[in-house]
C-alpha cells in the first residue's frame, strides 16, 4: 500500500508554487485517499491546493485531477483521487496559490503539508459489496 507525502511536513509557501513529482504508477489501485494539513498560517488569507497529473513527469496536465475547496484556517481537509479513469496519468504533483488581504503585511504565509495513502482494495471491494445489496 503506497503512502507519500505530495508536499512536504512543515512546508512554508508565501507564494503560488509546485510540490515536486510523485510516481504513482507503482501503486496497487489508482484511488488514494488525499489530506491536506493547515498546520500554521496567518489571519486574512487564502490557500488554494491542486492535483495535477502527468504521464512522463515532465509535461503536466493544465486541469487538474482535484482540487482541494479554497481554505483559510489551521485544519485536515481529506480528499479522494480516483485515478481509475485516467490510466495515463502516472505522476502527481500539488499545485498551490495564495491570497492576502486587509491589515499587516501583504505577504501571505502558510505552512501545511498533503499525504497521500492509497485505499486498499479490499476496503473498495467491501465498499462496492454494500452497494449492491443495498
């Protein structure tokens, strides 16, 4: 079962930016189970937190795959990227954007990380058992 960071522990952004690669092609399903982690921030600002995919690493997709809502508060956010459909997509990458407004300084700043665990099977196939008898 793959588990990874998307972005790093205790990562601080002040600006729009990209996390770095992740190979996904090796994982046994292709639904993952996405947290995105506010763990440190300031008041009167945004974070906007994209997945991207890619089939070589290199050249990425302009939609992403998921988007996290639009957040503003130290929290856990969980999001689910069902890659089933998109057998091209072999890497992932998070994607971020930030906003600032009212008093103090203009710069935003954030620090949060995303982790990525991939959804057993047998939970997906206990889960799909539950809807067809229901």
């Amino acid at each position: 079962m793959m588990e990874a960071f998307v972005v790093a522990e205790q990562t601080v952004v002040n600006a729009k930016g990209d996390g770095p690669a992740l190979d996904v092609s090796g994982a046994e399903g292709r639904i993952f189970l996405l947290t995105l982690a506010i763990t440190n921030m300031i008041e009167q600002e945004s974070l906007d937190v994209s997945i991207h995919g890619s089939a070589d690493g290199t050249t990425w997709d302009a939609k992403p795959v998921a988007a996290f809502p639009q957040r503003f508060y130290r929290e856990e956010i969980p999001l689910l990227l069902n890659l089933t459909a998109r057998p091209e997509v072999k890497f992932i990458r998070a994607h971020w954007e930030v906003g600032r407004w009212g008093r103090g300084s203009e710069t935003p700043m954030f620090e949060f990380c995303v982790t990525l665990r991939e959804v057993p099977q047998e939970i997906l196939a206990e889960a799909a058992g539950r809807v067809r008898t229901s």
